[in-house]
DNA sequence: AAGTCGGGGTC
DNA sequence: GACCCAGACTT
C-alpha cells in the first residue's frame, strides 16, 4: 500500500535518534516499551537511561529488591507498571531461563503487557507481522481516513486495530509500526499539527474536509473527585521521623508515605490535635503541632484532587519504630511526599 | 463497558 | 480548566 511505504520513507527521513533505536534486545525494547505507556519521550528517556543502567540485564532487575525498583521508577506515575516489570523480570529470568518469549502471543502472557506492548516487541525484536495502535495510531488513522468512531470504545478498538493490521507493511513491520507512531508524535500532534508541510495532506480526510481538529473522536470521561490528606510528620529531639508503606488497593501502592490522616473535609487544627493523641505511637509524649504549608497543597492526579497538608508534630522522643530522617530519601515515595521532604529540608 | 491508575506538558 | 501521552488491568 502507498500509504504505508510514504509513512515508512517519512520515518527514514525524520526520526529522532532515541535510544532504544539502536536495539532489537527484547530485554531493552520491553523496558522501553512499559515505560512509555502513557507517557512522553521527553519524560521517559531519563528513566530508561537509568534503568539500563542501573539493571544492564533481566537477571539484576530479576534479582532486585521492589523497592529499589520503585525507587528508580519514583515520579513517572502508574506505579503497577514498576510492579509489573519486577515479577515480569522475575518469571523471565527464573521460569524462562533469561529468554524472552519471541511471539506476540506469548509475550501478552507477560504482567503488564497488553495488546500494544505485545505488537511493539513481536514487530520490533521479531519481524512479526502485528500492528501496534497506541494513541498516535488512533489519530493519525482517524484524521487520515476521516473515522468518527471514539477510540476509547470497543468497537473503535476493534476497527482500528483491524485498520492497522491491513496497513501494515508485511516486510518491515518494525518500521511501518515505529513509522506511524513517530508521526503521530511529531507532525500529527493533537493541537496545532504540521499540516502544512505533511506528505499526506492531499489524501487525508480530514484535513481535506477541514476537521483535523474534531478528530480523533473520544469518549468524555469522569471528572476528578476531591480528597483532603493530612500528612504527619513526626521529627523527634533524636532526629527520627515515621514513614508507613501504603498496602491497599488504590494509588500509590508499595509506596511509602508520612502516616496519613484523610477527611473528608478541610480539616481543623483540633481535629488532627485530637487524632494525634489517639496515636499508640507517642504514649504520653506531649508535642507541638504546627501546619507546614499555609496554603493547601492541590495534588492532581487523573481522577483524584488531593488536597494536601503537611502538619509537623515536633517531640521529644518517639516510640519505638521510625526511621532516621537521614534514611528517607531510599524509599520510593509519591513525588507529593518527595517535593515536601526536599522543601523541607531534613537534617 | 466503565473505572482506576500519575505526573508532566500544551493550549 | 480540558486534553494528551509509544495502555493495562480490575470491576
């Protein structure tokens, strides 16, 4: 098809020189791969550089503790893809003797490998012939072929999973799949694409119907629900603090915190006084409570506003447990937490 | 099919 | 504010 062998000559001309480019290792393609989920080069890069570098094989990633592995992923956000990448490290390295499944259907059997993912490294590191759609495939194929389905349906999924796959260049599945999606990050952007310049503009639906900016279609999804988290942060005479791991379902999990107090409500001074005095943790020890940050904290996640206040609570021992304030900063910590230890400036 | 999971960036 | 990003998983 035309389409396909314009996209893949556009790809030869223009593409960034990126890391994981210069590899067909499918220990390095999987990396790079779960650490661009949802995420932009620009904000990946960093993390891949150090990652290879700090785990140059399956086995040291295998071999690590998760909260290394969570220390080195810290503020890239969708914390169960970290999770995911240890046990998946682990079962390659401990079931697979080291050896990467190399079809797109055994590497789905993989911890957070989807469809995608799957595509990518089948196509990228094996030649197979499976066409990847992320949410540059979804545009560029939308605006080119004018398609309004939305693209976070079902149907969308199918449909455009099953457009690609048609597209797809048989001989160079690595390159048509890395073409499409280079395209669509660098020319066919969501606001203000290179029209004017794209070797398509002739024959693409959209542009020539003048709706390049209703495409592609989605469907709206919830608004952000508004939480208040209160932060203790005990600081001892003795220079000790206490940090809790978050073990529920939800955000943040396997990550460490300050103990949290959450209310429903902006909360008042009194009121976290009173909760403090109910804590095990100081027996009868006075202490002196003091709010760190005057101005409220608006934390924002895709579908949580947490509203955050750090409230210190000097004293003069503290039992049993804590850790030195020293020893935060090895513990992978929301980057919430992260931006308040560094403001704050321990020891 | 709808929710949930982060943080950074653009407009 | 709304929207997006080399999506996957749970309910």
């Amino acid at each position: 098809m035309i389409f396909s062998k314009n996209l893949i000559n556009w790809y030869s001309n223009n593409k960034r020189n990126l890391p994981w480019r210069t590899t067909t290792n499918p220990y390095y393609i999987w990396l790079s791969e779960i650490i661009l989920q949802q995420t932009q080069v620009k904000q990946g890069l960093p993390y891949y550089e150090s990652f290879i570098a700090n785990y140059p094989t399956v086995f040291d990633l295998a071999n690590a503790n998760e909260n290394d592995v969570l220390k080195l992923w810290q503020g890239l956000g969708y914390y169960s893809r970290a999770r995911n990448l240890h046990a998946s490290a682990k079962y390659v390295a401990t079931d697979l003797n080291g050896v990467f499944p190399n079809t797109y259907k055994d590497l789905l059997r993989l911890k957070g490998v989807g469809d995608y993912t799957a595509s990518a490294i089948a196509s990228i590191c094996f030649n197979e012939n499976t066409a990847v759609v992320d949410g540059n495939v979804y545009r560029v194929l939308s605006r080119y072929f004018g398609i309004d389905t939305p693209i976070n349906s079902t149907k969308g999924q199918k449909e455009f999973k099953a457009l690609a796959q048609e597209l797809i260049d048989k001989k160079e599945p690595a390159a048509f799949n890395q073409a499409i999606m280079e395209f669509g990050a660098v020319q066919c952007r969501p606001k203000n694409p290179q029209c004017n310049i794209c070797p398509f503009k002739d024959s693409c639906i959209a542009f020539n119907k003048n709706r390049i900016n209703q495409l592609p279609v989605k469907i709206k999804n919830s608004k952000a629900k508004k939480r208040f988290f209160n932060f203790l942060v005990f600081v001892s005479e003795d220079g000790r603090t206490v940090i809790e791991k978050r073990k529920d379902k939800g955000i943040w999990q396997n990550l460490y915190q300050f103990p949290l107090i959450e209310t429903t409500d902006e909360a008042k001074t009194k009121y976290i006084k009173e909760r403090i005095n109910s804590l095990e943790l100081l027996k009868d020890e006075t202490f002196e409570l003091w709010l760190y940050n005057k101005d409220t904290i608006v934390h924002k996640l895709s579908h949580q506003h947490l509203h955050t206040r750090f409230w210190i609570v000097q004293t003069k021992t503290l039992a049993l447990k804590g850790i030195s304030l020293g020893e935060i900063k090895n513990f992978p910590v929301p980057i919430l937490i992260g931006n308040f230890i560094e403001s704050f400036n321990f020891e």
